[in-house]
C-alpha cells in the first residue's frame, strides 16, 4: 500500500454508535401475542425520552457487537459523553410473558410481567389472601408510561439459526419525576 496521512481510531472517530444503560423513556408501541399453552407473549417499544440531553454517560467502545469497555482519557478515566444523542431512539423489549394456571412450584415465571409491569406504574388488585391478581394489559394501559429503561445487548439466533445481537430492554425501573405522554397526533381538549 501506499503511504498516507490519515489516521482512524474507533474511540475517538466516527458516529458515536447507541450505548447500553438505563435511560429515561416512555412506552410508544405494544404488542401482545397468544402462545399455544393459552398465555401471552408482550413485546413493548419505547422511545428514549428528550431527558437523555440532562445526562453523562459513560462513553464505550463497540466493535461489531460486542462493547469492549470505557474510552479512557488522559488521566486514565472513563471518558464522560452527553447522552443527548439517545434521546428519541427507539428500543424493543426483550419479550414478556404471562402463563396462566400454574401449579404453584412454577408460579415464579410471572415474576418478570409482574415487575415489569409494576415498575411503569401498573396496578394489580389483591386477592383476600395478599396474592397479586396478574390480569392482561392492553395497549391503552401503558401507551405514554414513563419509566427507566435498562437497554442492554441481546444475543438471540433468526429463523435461519444464525446469531445476532441488538440493543435491548430487558427491564424497566419507576421513573418517579417522569409523566405520561400523550400519543402523538392527538388532539389536546380546547
């Protein structure tokens, strides 16, 4: 090859590619799916909210989908970013399932709906002896909850068996200043 001036370096060059963490949002889009063994399967979207401009993150470096670690800066610390740039992003949930009727050994694997839900503000009613009531969500029940969205890399294999990973949420926390978000398009009363 021949010589020239120009360098590259994936720390300090080029887009600065969407970073795991837990980010502000609020849900924009759901989706609910029947199974086969009578339960559901819910898939929720979020959009990353204008609050991710109010946030440092931790800048990582990325090479194909692998996060190998902080950009260090010249006192050797993680290097400190805007999150400004994830602010609009859009990100799916990892799926979410509810299994109804089962026996008690396996109740466990509702926990995962029960918090995810729980964490956006959901409430389910109590039954006389304190067990929680797990009813089916709908679309209107959570479109515009805010809540803190763990966005983190997903390995997963397609319909052809091949491997791939995508960014994420696999969980949600309360957002305890954030506010509903009315859906876009819609019309304010007066």
């Amino acid at each position: 090859m021949k010589e020239f001036d120009a360098t590259f370096n994936d720390a300090t060059d080029g887009y600065q590619p969407a970073m795991p963490g837990k980010y502000p949002g609020h849900v924009s889009a759901f989706e609910a799916v029947s199974l086969r063994n009578g339960g559901k399967v819910f898939n929720i979207e979020f959009t990353l909210a204008n609050e991710c401009k109010k946030m440092e993150i931790q800048k990582m470096v990325r090479l194909g989908t692998e996060y190998t670690g902080s950009v260090l800066d010249d006192n050797d610390e993680p290097e400190m970013i805007n999150a400004g740039f994830m602010s609009g992003k859009i990100y799916r949930s990892a799926g979410v399932f509810l299994t109804p009727n089962l026996p008690n050994d396996q109740r466990w694997k509702n926990r995962k709906y029960k918090e995810f839900f729980t964490n956006m503000g959901i409430e389910f009613p109590e039954d006389k002896d304190g067990n929680q009531k797990l009813q089916e969500v709908e679309e209107e029940d959570v479109i515009g909850l805010p809540a803190l969205i763990d966005v983190k890399p997903y390995s997963y294999k397609n319909k052809n068996g091949e491997k791939k990973a995508s960014l994420r949420v696999l969980n949600v926390f309360p957002w305890n200043d954030g506010a509903r978000k009315k859906p876009e398009g819609e019309k304010v009363p007066f």
